[in-house]
C-alpha cells in the first residue's frame, strides 16, 4: 500500500467513530429524543407569541429532578413599532420569590412604566431560574439578544457557590470556566442528553436516590463549608467575575443598554449559619449584636457584614461580587449600576440590612421588591433609557398605595417562607400553635401554598367573592394583577375600566378602555371607549372614535342622528353656562342614554 492510501485508510479509520456519533445524533433527533436546550420556543395556546422554554433549563443540571422552570410571560414575534421590550435575568430573587406573580420586582416596575409611558407597550420578560447562577444568566444573555431587546436587566449572584454548575452545587462539573461552557454547549447534543440520563439512572440505581421532600437549598448543596478566603472561596469569586465581563462585553458590543443591580442579603437578622476554622462568624456577629444595642451602627454594620462574609455556608454572595459588579458597569459603556444596596440601606435602621426590608437570608419582602424595582426605575429615568415622554408621573409613595399585590398574594408570601424556614439550614419549626384563619384571603393562599389550586384559580375565586359581596375596589385590584400577568389579554382591561367608571375612578377607566384599544383596536374596544366618552360628558372625545366603529361593519357604529346630537352638545358647552343651556343638554344624554352625564348638568340646575 501506498503512503497516500494508508494516510486515507488511517484517516477513515480514525472518522468512523465520529461518523457512527452523528448518525446516532440524527436519529436521535428524528425521534424527537431528549430536551429543546433553547431559551424560547413558540406559544403553542397563543398564535403569533414567544415564551420562555420549560426546558431551558436542564442543561444546568446533572440531576434533572432539581431542575428548575421560570415565569410563563409571552411576547409577540413580530415586535411592534410602539413596543419597548426589556428582558429581566437573574435567580429566585429576580424571579420575585416567594411571591412568584406580582409581588417581583419587575412587575412593581412593568406596572409603573406603563402608567406613566401610556403610549407603549411595554414587554417585560423574566427568564429569571431558581438554584442557577452567572453561567446560566451569561448563557441566557447570549440567546436573549437574538430577540430585539430595548433593555435588559440583570441581578444575580447569590447562588454563585450552591446553583447549577457552582463550586459546592451537587451539580458541580470538575474544571476551569471554559470547560465547563463547554459542557453546557455540549448537553444540547441528543447524544450527550442520552449519556447524562444513562449516567443518572446508574447512580440512582446503585446510589442515593434524590428525596424531594427535602427543599432544593438542602438538595443542591454538597460541600457546607466553604473557608473565608479558601480556594474555593475565591475560584467562586473568579467564576462570577469572568462570566459577568463576558455577558457586559457581550450586552455593550451589540449596544443593548444593560442595567445591573448591586446585591442585598440579611446582615442583622440572620444570624451565621456555620461559624468554624479561623474567622469565627459567630462571634463576630455576636460583636455585631452588641454593638448594635449600644447605638454605635458604624461598628455594628462592619461586624455584621463580617459575620456574612465568615458564614461558611455561602447562601449570601461575598461582598467581592458587588465591588466587581460596580467595576464592571464604570468599564463598559451603555453597561449602568442600580445600587440596589443603597437604597436598601437608606430604609433601614443604621443602614444595616434586616427584617424590615428581607424576609429570611436574601428573598426581599413586599417593601424590598417595591425598592429594587426603584433603584432600576432610577437608572432608566437618569439614564433616559426610553426614548419617549411621560405622560403621567408615578412616585415611590403611589407606587406603594397602587400597585395590584391582593392579600392572597402577600399570604402566599409568608406561608412560603414560613415552610422554607422550617426546613435546612433554618430548622425553624412552625408554630403548633400557629392559626392561619378562615378568611376568603386565608383559605386561597393556604392552599395556594400547598399547591391544591394554581394562582389563576385563587384570583378567580377572589374576584368572584369580592363582587358577591359589593366590593368593586378589592376586584379591580384582583383584575389588574391579572392583567399583569397576562397584558396581551384585552378583556382584563375592559373588566378593570368598567369597575373603575363603577366606581367613579374615570382617570383608572379611560386608562384601562384606552389600553386595550392601542393593544387591540377593534370596533369592540373603541365602542368601549366611546361609551366611556360620552357618559363621562367628553363628547369631543367620543366622536374621536367614530370612524373606529364605522369601519368595524358592526351594528354598534354611530348613526347620523346620534353624532348630530353629540356636536350639538360640542356646541351647547361652547357658549356662556345657563338653566335653558344646561337643560338642553341634559335632554340630548338623556335620548342618547347617558344619565351619568345628564346628571352632571341636572345637578347644576338644582334639580
């Protein structure tokens, strides 16, 4: 045999393995084997719509069993002209836990912006994951620029030790960063998916099976102790660092302006989890305590601080991953800081993170989720990150008073923790003695909590009650935080305008009447809108949509009598006030039916 043939026999000796791999590959995909790895796929009960992939997540995870799914929010295929659409990435914190709906911090954020930027449809996406960290939000982030992003916002870092592919994570891969990305990339191939699952179902056979009664904070964690200044301390600190730069040149070279917020944790009331070895957390927040009861908060705050840092149980991120961030939103341009930190620490004695802002170890309550969402909100407002104008301004203060968290909403929120806290690491037992009450708000949440009804059922059944009992207030509050979880679905809008005309809240109704037509401009909407108008005496308002029912082809258009009459009145109110005047165009409402605005002009006259 030649030189030349025995190189070509050598070298198709050596491709039928790979040959062989790839012929596996294709069947494997021709029989739909295994998981779809991609971040979105398309809505299958709504035409035209994205949302995030249930299984997006599985190539983090050695253990499919701990692998986590995130929030169901759609957006449209075809971005719309007036659409802003700002994705949202990060862990549990982001994802708004424990209150999961409206109590997160980016729908306290989607709610104000679009009451103040009327003429926008905002699309606020969270692909936030419970139990993930950096190589998931990097790997996130390279998908989500694929999708016409105006904004991106990103918080995360707590789970850098104990989330998927962390230093001390049972789903911990052995190697340095770019081995480990390339693990990730390689779990979308079927024949690695067919690997891993042979290689799970060994070690659940001849090992210890996955118990899921235990939470997923115990099930992720395999190492406990992680030294303060260890090597694996620090190999965590180098691991957010380098995934973190990679996602802010990524985000900066496509020019999408990125927002990143600092980290909170609970520093004065959480006391160390493991104190041992050299640096004693213990004492040191023992130091803290009493520091703190003398009134000196300068030194309590820098024990506390300490003591989080010496916890060798690393559930609350090092202090090291905020000054990165900070450094590297100064490096890269179009990359900005939202000192979440900050603003916690303003609202709270002595500047020291507790209790009044964090509900256990770092999940924010209902006031700390209102607060992150306002350290974003300040940045896209100094920033002037939406390039279009207010037309109406929202404060923190209304913000607080107006934004659609119901009762069971916040319950669910406690019982939550109330069950996470009983469990590793906090082994807080619940109460014996503890009654949750029997009221409409009580009952949905408990067993909202316990998952015997889902969240859309708890809001039916709330809305249902709050109207058998007359309450139109507390259903218009249920009906918005509906509509926040499903903004495309223009009927909400509709319920939540006529329950605000009902209750004489004419600012709330136009807002909501005039939504759902820019949404969905239907002669149905506009009729909407135009029933609005005239029975709250804007006449000129009211024939803005005519044409809107006109070119419906439907029966609810205006006839020329029913118009004629509207610009009398247009003209009526033009000239100087009078009982004959005033009476007249009461006279024209009550033909078109509008007592509501007939009365207006009764009323002047004292009748």
């Amino acid at each position: 045999m030649s030189k030349g043939k025995e190189i070509y026999f050598k070298a198709a000796a050596l491709a039928l393995p790979l040959v062989f791999l790839c012929f596996i590959e294709i069947l494997l995909r021709l029989f739909n084997y295994g998981f779809d790895p991609s971040l979105f796929i398309k809505d299958p009960d709504q035409e035209g719509y994205m949302m995030m992939n249930p299984t997006a997540s599985y190539k983090f995870f050695s253990n499919r069993a701990n692998a986590t799914q995130g929030n169901r929010e759609h957006f449209s295929i075809v971005k719309s002209k007036n659409t802003f659409r700002i994705f949202v990435i990060g862990e549990s914190t982001t994802a708004g836990y424990p209150y999961m709906h409206n109590g997160s911090f980016h729908r306290w954020l989607q709610y104000r912006l679009m009451h103040e930027y009327t003429g926008l449809n905002f699309e606020v996406i969270n692909v936030s994951l419970t139990a993930v960290n950096s190589y998931t939000v990097l790997d996130f982030a390279k998908q989500i620029v694929n999708y016409e992003p105006d904004l991106v916002l990103v918080y995360t870092g707590h789970n850098e030790y104990y989330g998927a592919l962390g230093i001390g994570s049972t789903s911990r891969i052995k190697g340095n960063n770019t081995w480990i990305k390339l693990v990730i990339k390689l779990r979308e191939l079927k024949l690695v998916q067919l690997a891993d699952r042979i290689i799970e179902g060994t070690s659940n056979l001849f090992g210890k099976n996955i118990d899921k009664r235990e939470n997923l904070m115990k099930r992720m964690v395999t190492k406990q102790q992680i030294a303060y200044q260890s090597d694996d301390f620090n190999r965590g600190i180098a691991q957010f660092n380098n995934n973190m730069k990679e996602l802010c040149q990524l985000l900066s070279q496509k020019h999408i302006p990125t927002i990143i917020g600092t980290l909170v944790s609970n520093e004065k009331d959480l006391k160390p989890f493991v104190s041992d070895g050299k640096f004693s957390a213990k004492n040191t927040y023992a130091t803290g305590q009493e520091k703190y009861a003398n009134g000196d908060f300068k030194a309590a705050k820098a024990n506390f601080v300490l003591a989080k840092e010496y916890d060798q149980l690393r559930f609350r991120a090092p202090e090291a991953l905020n000054q990165i961030i900070k450094k590297l939103c100064k490096q890269y341009p179009g990359i900005y800081l939202a000192d979440t930190r900050n603003l916690f620490e303003k609202n709270e004695t002595g500047g020291i993170i507790g209790k009044k802002t964090i509900l256990e170890h770092v999940h924010p309550n209902l006031l700390g989720y209102a607060l992150m969402s306002e350290s974003f909100y300040q940045q896209i407002n100094d920033r002037n990150l939406i390039p279009a104008k207010k037309q109406s301004e929202i404060s923190f203060a209304q913000l607080l008073a107006n934004m659609p968290v119901t009762k069971v909403d916040s319950l669910y929120g406690v019982y939550q923790i109330m069950m996470l806290r009983s469990g590793w690491p906090f082994n807080e037992p619940i109460n014996a003695n503890y009654n949750r009450g029997n009221s409409i708000d009580e009952q949905l949440a408990g067993a909202l909590a316990v998952d015997r009804i889902s969240w859309r059922t708890a809001m039916d059944n709330l809305y249902k009650n709050a109207m058998a009992n007359g309450d139109k207030q507390k259903a218009l509050k249920v009906t918005e935080a509906v509509l926040l979880e499903n903004p495309y679905q223009t009927s909400y809008y509709t319920y939540a305008g006529r329950l605000g005309f009902e209750l004489a809240d004419l600012q709330t109704s136009e807002f909501y009447f005039k939504k759902a037509y820019d949404i969905s401009p239907t002669p149905e909407n506009a009729n909407n809108l135009f029933l609005f108008y005239f029975k709250s005496d804007l006449p000129e308002k009211a024939l803005q949509y005519n044409d809107g029912l006109k070119h419906g082809g439907q029966q609810t258009y205006l006839d020329t009598q029913t118009e004629q009459i509207l610009k009398n009145i247009i003209k009526l109110k033009k000239e100087t006030p009078s009982n004959n005047i005033n009476e007249l165009i009461a006279s024209y409402y009550h033909q078109l039916r509008a007592d509501e605005a007939a009365a207006k002009y009764i009323n002047k006259n004292g009748r």
